[in-house]
C-alpha cells in the first residue's frame, strides 16, 4: 500500500503523545462533550443568510452590555474550494516529525485530531467523499453520520479504524495511546503527523501540509488563499465594529468548563482562543496577564483580571447548568463578565476549529460580542 521510510523516532514521538493525550485528557476530555453527534436538526450550529458583518450597527458601548448570546456560524458546513478533486500520487512528505511518509492512495482517508481541523480541511480540499470514518471532534452537517472511531472522549479505537480499511491517516499528537498509530504504520498504512498547534497562525502550515500528503498541493495552495482572504475580509469588518480606544476594547477570557468531571481552566497564550480573541479587536486578559497554555482556574487571579465577556463551548456552559451555574465556578461572579452575565458560547466543533471555517467563527462571535 505505502512506504514509510527514515527514522521513526519512537521514544521522541511516544513522549509527545503522551504529553499532549495526558493535557488533553485533563483539559480537554472531550471537545464535544460525549461521544456521539445529534442527528442533523436536532441542535442549531448556524444561523443561514443573514445581514453581512459590514453593515450591522455595533452596541455603542459593549463593556457595558448585559446577558448572554449564542454565537452560529452562517453555514456549518465547510465549502469545498475544488470540486471532484483527483489527487496525483504517489506523493511523499516529510512529516512534522520529521519522518518520510509515501502515500499511495488516497482512497480512503481518516482524519483525526482532538479539535476537528484536520477533518474540515480535508472536505474543504474537495476530498470529503473519501473520507471514511470521524473524530468526536468533528460534527459539522457533511460528516456526522461517518462512523466514530474514538472512544471516552478522544481515545483512538484500533479496531475501528483498522475495520475502516484507511488508505492514508492524518493526525497530529493530540489523540491516543500512540501506539495505534505506530501498529498502523507496522501494518503498511501511512500514517502523516501535522502539527498539534492551532491558531490563526497556523491555518496555511496545516492545510499546505495536509494538502501535500494527500497529492493536491495545488488544491491546497487555493483553500490557503480563500482561507486568508476571508479572514482579512472579517477582521476588516471587525475592525469596523469593535472600539478602536484602547481603554474600551472589551476584555475577554476563554474559558472551558467541565462541570461533570469538574475540570475548570483558562485558556492563555498559545493555545488559540489568544488568537482567536485577538482578531476579534478585544483583549485576551490571559496573555495581559502572562498566562501560557492552559491552567486550572485561580479565582483570585480571574478576579483581577477583570473580563467584560466570558468565551465558553456551549456543552461547557450546559456542563454546569447554564449561566447560573458558570456563577457558581468560583472567580467567576466576581468578574464584570459575571455580573452582567456577559457569557458569549459557540459549539463545541466550531469555536477552536480553526481551519476552513475560521473567517465562519469570527463572524459569528463578532456578531455575539458587538452587536447581539
């Protein structure tokens, strides 16, 4: 089927993997909350036509708004840049960790990682129908009825996915126990590993490297492009709403919550809702404050911090009861976003997605965070 040649770097790879599965377990247990999707209609992901970010008049002062909004998407769905794309293979790469990967066949392909990018940017490529089977990570309308070869959040289920026949895997260091991934490569599947980090930052690397593996380089290039120039098209309209003084920007905190496992952190620099909020033209309070990564909520400190706007998943926010109960999480109520039960959530599969539907995710939130 394929070669994988060069070192394989087992001990480097096993100790990444465990790193990113042990955080993501704790932080992250699921991004959607379960396991399983709801059937299409059952929850509202988007929103359909609506007035275009541009001319929306924005709250003369957003500091100051009060209640909760929903942020959705326009369309959930990702728009795919070519259609009936036909890959030219064999196509050999070398992987973000530095190993050579010849692909043979792009048939059959499973896209895995713990936020659901590398799916949505398969289907953005155009390669949507050879997609075999999901993550949990990955709800949008095309690809929820593929079967789930995860389990317990996002723990990758070999037989699942050796019962899938794949002809080519993409992942990243974000799912577990990396040993399923080193007995797909013992078995003959090439296995390409991307980049666990997500950002604005980060879209072109990932989908140039996603588009290379899968033998549409030029494909890739164009869903590159169509990518930032939605983006800047966005945050130019953003930038008309959101207050350009410094001392009334809106002060914004991503937090995720887990009330059933009791898993509260904060999400600081590096880990792309510092991005995320960024473009938005507000101020992301963890990196003001020098927060890295994610941490477990310090009351005290989210206190002083002092955020007009809570970001959350929306199974997050439900985890614990809703906006009375997100009162509840120590720290919380002592902020001005709790006081004026300033709480914007977006699902759970779209809000640190990034990827395809990025420009999709800052137009809704701008909307929720400007003019609700």
């Amino acid at each position: 089927m394929a070669k994988v040649a060069g070192r394989r770097r087992r001990v480097p790879a096993l100790r990444v993997a465990a790193l990113a599965v042990a955080l993501t377990g704790a932080l992250v247990g699921s991004l959607t909350g379960c396991g399983t999707v709801p059937p299409p209609g059952a929850v509202q992901d988007s929103a359909g036509d609506r007035v275009p970010l541009g001319e929306l008049t924005p709250l003369a002062d957003p500091r100051s708004h009060t209640g909760p909004s929903t942020a959705l998407v326009e369309q959930a769905d990702v728009e795919p840049v070519r259609r009936g794309t036909e890959p030219e293979l064999p196509a050999t790469v070398t992987d973000d960790q530095g190993t050579s990967v010849t692909v043979t066949d792009a048939s059959r392909i499973l896209a895995l990682d713990v936020s659901g990018t590398l799916a949505a940017t398969v289907f953005g490529l155009g390669l949507g129908d050879r997609v075999v089977g999901r993550d949990t990570s990955t709800g949008f309308p095309a690809a929820r009825r593929l079967p789930l070869v995860t389990v317990n959040g996002h723990q990758l289920n070999a037989e699942g996915i050796v019962g899938l026949r794949p002809t080519v895997v993409l992942t990243d260091t974000t799912l577990g126990p990396w040993d399923v991934i080193l007995q797909l490569r013992d078995m003959g599947v090439p296995v390409v590993v991307v980049t666990h980090k997500r950002g604005m930052d980060t879209n072109a690397t990932i989908v140039r490297s996603v588009a290379r593996a899968l033998g549409v380089p030029g494909a890739g290039d164009e869903l590159a492009a169509r990518m930032a120039a939605e983006v800047e098209r966005t945050t130019a309209a953003i930038a008309r709403l959101a207050p350009a003084e410094p001392e009334r920007k809106l002060r914004v905190v991503f937090l995720y919550l887990r009330g059933t496992a009791g898993v509260y952190y904060l999400f600081g620099r590096g880990s792309g809702a510092d991005s995320l909020i960024t473009a938005l033209g507000a101020v992301d309070v963890a990196t003001e404050v020098g927060l890295e990564g994610m941490r477990p909520i310090n009351p005290e400190a989210l206190a002083r911090a002092k955020p007009d706007v809570i970001l959350l998943m929306t199974k997050g926010l439900e985890s614990v009861g809703g906006v009375e109960g997100a009162l509840t999480v120590p720290g919380i109520a002592q902020t001005p976003a709790g006081q004026r039960r300033r709480f914007v959530d977006m699902s759970d599969y779209q809000i640190l997605g990034f990827g395809p539907l990025t420009s999709a995710v800052l137009d809704g939130l701008a909307r929720a965070l400007y003019a609700p």
